[in-house]
C-alpha cells in the first residue's frame, strides 16, 4: 500500500509540476520569459541528476540494464 501511496504522490507532483510551467509559459503571468528560460535548465538538469544518482544505485536497476546489455 505504501508503495502505490508513493506512486499516487510522485504522479500528483509531476502533475503540479506541468500545470505549473503552463502557467508560467502558456499565460500572460509570464513577464519576464528570459529570466526562465535561463533558470529552466537549472530547475530540471539538478532534480534530473538526483533522480538519476538513486536510479544508478538501485541494484534492480543495474541488474535490468546487465539484462538489456546481453
């Protein structure tokens, strides 16, 4: 149960994440679009890499990608 919990969280993050970049792209909230754009890669390369880190630790992880190698 708790792992669909954890599921159900990282969909409704995910979720929040993309109705918020709409708001900040897709409306006229957006004032300044420069100012996000350089600030965009920082917001997803930092987040991406520690997902990637606990990705690249996971033994189940290296066990599949063994599997997809052979």
């Amino acid at each position: 149960m708790t792992k669909l919990a954890h599921v159900i969280l990282c969909q409704l993050v995910a979720a929040i994440w993309i109705a918020a970049i709409w708001v900040l792209y897709c409306t006229p909230a957006c004032t300044h679009p420069i100012e996000h754009l350089i600030a965009a890669p920082v917001a997803v390369l930092i987040p991406a890499a520690v997902i990637m880190r606990r990705l690249c630790s996971d033994p189940r992880v290296m066990r599949w990608l063994d599997e997809q190698r052979q």
